[in-house]
C-alpha cells in the first residue's frame, strides 16, 4: 500500500516537473515571460537659471503642481541692483545718443551750406552710430539684468508631482544642479526583459499581461508598443579595440531585450521603478491562468 502512494507521489511530481519544464519551454519561445519589467516615467529636472540663496520655497515634497506654480524664490537683492544699474546706463546711453543726434543734424547743416568738411561729416556720422551701438548693448544688458530678476522665481515648466526636494531656505543654489524634480505620474509605461529567444513572438500592439508586486491578486492588461532595437553590448564603439568576454560555462546566459509596454489602466499606489511581471496574452489562455496563479502568489512572496 505505502508502495502504491509513494509511486503515485513520485509519479504526480514527474508529471507536474515535466509540465513546469514545458511550460517554461512555452513561455520562452511561444508566449514570452518575464518577472524583470519596471514601471517607468519621465522626470523634469527643475534647475535654477541664476544662482544664488533661497530665500522663499512655497512647494513641499509629494505636491501636485500644474505648468507656471511657484516652486522657489532666490534672494533677488542682487539682481534688483544690476536691474537698476543696467536701467541707469541705458539712460545714460540714451542721452549721450541724443546729443550725438543733434551735433550730426548741426553738422548736415553747415556742411550743406559749405561751412564744414566732408571730414567732420563724416566723424559726426561715426560719433553717431558708435553712441547708437552703446545704447544697443546697454539695452542688452538691461534685458538680462530684467531676465535674471524674473528667473529668481523659479517656476514649474511642466505639471508634475515635486520630489527630491533637497533644498532648504538659506542654501545656495547654482545653474549646474537641479533644486528638485517633478515626476509625470499621468505618463507611466513598463520597460520588461524578455530573453531574446522570444523576440519572434513580440511583435508591437501585441496585447499582454501584467501583475505587479504592489497589487497581489490583480492581473492587469496592456499592448507592446516598441521594442529596443539594440542594447549597449551590441554598440560597436570606434574609439576603442574589441572588448572579449571570456565565458567558461558550457551553457551560457541567455541574452535580454527590452521591451516597452503600454498599460491599458495604469493601477492606483504604482510608483516609477515598482517591479512587475508581463507575460504575453495567448488564444489559449494559457497566459491568464499563469497570471492569476502568479497575482495569488505575491501573497506570499
């Protein structure tokens, strides 16, 4: 009797071992499977255009912000200076243009009735373009000075959620590194590994399934909408002699291609680099049964 069960165990175990095998077989080849996917999404840098201490910040981490918020305020006592400086030479400029003005108007005159030379003609001319030029520069720098001024409030360029929020009131800030980020939660997607022996089955619009580690239980559908065409092993690089790998193992590792996938409804408390599985939807259903059992399985790991 005790030889009849255990042959019956031993017999359930090799059918479930070799089904598992097949199974894989399948998933690698027919319907691809993958637990390596990461859910992705783009991230504005918000980097200050002149530099400075903060003075005011009017954001907190994890806020919702739409396009022209205030994030921060840079200490603009410095800039308020250059702005009037700047203000001040464009006026000087402007009276030094003028008298130039009038002397050119004097000097046409009297060289129309003979009384000067072509020669102080043609000095009053250039007096005059030099003091055009001088009030176009300082015109210039006025505008920027009135640039950097506005730009001491920084501002979102894009809706977004503020993260990476580092800084605090009294720090210095430069143009060379971004003061905070904001993440685009309503643009998520999923960049999913498959090995690459599935690449003739993964083809673009093709519909898929997925299960994230944060939703248990839960199968969630989405399509292929590209695939990598290249990764950075495969780049040849000129400036650089051919780099060989030495492998030792008979059976090496199989190689990765990353796909990009499309969530038809992207799942609540998802967050950028959340992990996932995808496993590519099939007319046999073979995908929805795998998945399911999966989503329950995140129950316990």
């Amino acid at each position: 009797m005790k030889r009849d069960i255990y042959a019956l165990f031993t017999t359930i175990v090799l059918i479930l071992a070799i089904a598992f095998s097949a199974f894989l077989i399948i998933s690698d080849n027919a319907i691809p499977f993958t637990t390596q996917a990461t859910v992705k999404t783009s991230a504005i840098e918000v980097v200050p255009e002149v530099q400075g201490y903060i003075s005011d910040i009017m954001v907190t981490e994890g806020q919702t912000v739409t396009l022209g918020t205030p994030l921060l305020r840079i200490d603009p006592t410095d800039y308020k200076i250059a702005q009037k400086k700047a203000q001040a030479s464009v006026m000087q400029a402007e009276s030094q243009w003028q008298q130039t003005q009038s002397h050119l108007n004097r000097v046409k005159s009297l060289y129309q009735s003979k009384s000067v030379s072509k020669e102080s003609l043609d000095e009053a001319e250039a007096a005059d373009q030099s003091a055009k030029a001088a009030l176009l520069s300082t015109q210039s720098d006025a505008e920027t000075a009135q640039r950097n001024l506005d730009h001491t409030l920084v501002v979102a360029k894009q809706s977004g959620v503020v993260t990476n929020l580092a800084y605090r009131v009294g720090m210095r800030i430069s143009t060379s590194s971004p003061v905070l980020h904001l993440i685009d939660e309503d643009n998520l997607w999923l960049d999913a590994d498959f090995t690459e022996k599935g690449l003739p089955a993964l083809r673009e619009n093709k519909a898929v399934n997925v299960v994230f580690d944060a939703q248990p239980n839960e199968v969630y559908s989405g399509h292929i909408f590209a695939i990598d065409s290249a990764i950075l092993s495969g780049v040849a690089d000129s400036s650089q002699l051919a780099q060989v790998t030495d492998e030792s193992r008979w059976i090496r590792a199989q190689q990765k291609a990353r796909v990009r996938i499309q969530l038809d409804e992207a799942p609540e408390h998802i967050i950028a680099g959340s992990r996932a599985s995808v496993m590519m939807d099939d007319e046999g259903h073979v995908s929805d049964i795998w998945m399911t059992i999966l989503s329950w399985m995140r129950y316990l790991y």
